[in-house]
C-alpha cells in the first residue's frame, strides 16, 4: 500500500491499489478532491540552486565562482585590457580567475625588449651567470597573491632565463596567478651556444597559454 500526498489539503494517507483502479478516481479522505499523488522522492536536481551566467563566457552555470576582486583569466587572450572583470562577478571555474593586478609573462617580456612572436633561445652558461649575478632577489611569495589572502608562490626560486640576439632577461613567474617578476636584464651578442634550445613563440605561446595546475 503506497502511501500518497494530496495536492489540496496535504493529507498523507495510504491506498490499496486492485486491478483496474487508477489514483486518479480516489479521493482524498481529508478534503474530498481527486487530487492525490505519489510523493517524488527526494528533492529536485536544480531545486534551491540560483543559476547565473558566467561574465566571461556567457553559459548558465548553478554554482560559479565569485571572486572578491577584480579579475582576469589565468590564461589571457592578447587584448589585455579587456580581459578584466569587476570583483563578485560570476566566472566558471575553468577560466581559473586571478587578480588582475598582477603582470602576465607576455607583457614583463615585451616590456623587457623580448617581443611574443620573436624567436628567442636560452642562454649559454656564460650569460646565465651575468644574469644570475645582476638578478635582484625572488620575494618569498607572490605579493599578488598575498594582496588577496592567497598562499602563492614562485614556480622557479632561481628564475628563467630568455635570451634573443641583444637582451637577455630573467624572470621567474608565480605558480598560481602567473604574476612575473623581472629579476635581471642585461644587454648581449654573445651566441647562445650549439646546446641551446630555440623556441618560436606563435599568437598565444608561452607560460601564459599552456595550461597547468592551479
């Protein structure tokens, strides 16, 4: 015997069911109406969820990402300056928001003399050390992130190192929100030697477009 709810007065009763009987021709024993019903079980998938849609992306998502600061995506697309949302707004989680203070690998770079789409190798053991030697400090953790309560830090406490046919730079880029830190820049024509590794940096290339964990 099913227990069943009617949908007028909320009576919960009990019913026995024989051949040819439908719940729709018994009426409720509190208020009369041919308005019970089999209770659903459990409650509904979407129910007591609010959904919004993602400020970056557009899809309608039930439970996004609000960051309390203003934001760009880990991974940008070039036009930078777009690429910033206002603090508290929706954001799926794959976009991996972060504060959109800090500076992305591409700009530190190209503000370094190292364009994007310029080839560019690694340094040969004799520049490496002028750069170490000129390189200022890394910080302990990524000011950054430390301006939002998060724990981040450097993925490369001794930095890397960039190398094109008249400046060598090196930097090291925080782990998390991808802040990057010129650590040391020196003018050079040295030859980057036979066991360096040369890189062509297309449209979206670099630390900033690979993806990596969070």
């Amino acid at each position: 015997m099913p227990q069943v709810t009617c949908s007028g007065c909320g009576t919960e009763t009990h019913v026995r069911f024989t051949r040819g009987t439908r719940l729709a021709d018994l009426a409720c024993p509190g208020c009369g109406k041919h308005t019970l019903h089999v209770p659903r079980a459990g409650r509904a998938g979407g129910a007591g969820f609010q959904y919004e849609h993602c400020i970056i992306c557009g899809a309608r998502k039930k439970s996004p990402l609000h960051p309390p600061f203003e934001f760009t995506r880990k991974f940008p697309t070039d036009d930078e300056e777009a690429d910033r949302y206002p603090a508290g707004s929706p954001c799926c989680s794959s976009h991996e928001p972060v504060p959109a203070g800090r500076a992305p690998w591409a700009a530190v770079l190209a503000g370094a003399g190292i364009g994007r789409r310029e080839r560019w190798t690694f340094p040969a053991p004799p520049v490496l050390a002028d750069l170490v030697a000129a390189a200022a400090p890394v910080p302990d953790c990524c000011p950054v992130c430390a301006s939002v309560d998060w724990p981040g830090t450097f993925q490369d406490p001794e930095g890397t190192a960039y190398l094109t046919g008249t400046v060598a730079v090196l930097v090291t880029v925080c782990w998390r929100c991808n802040h990057t830190i010129l650590l040391a820049t020196i003018a050079t024509s040295r030859a980057p030697g036979p066991a360096a590794v040369e890189a062509d940096l297309k449209p979206g290339g670099g630390p900033d477009a690979v993806t990596g964990d969070d």
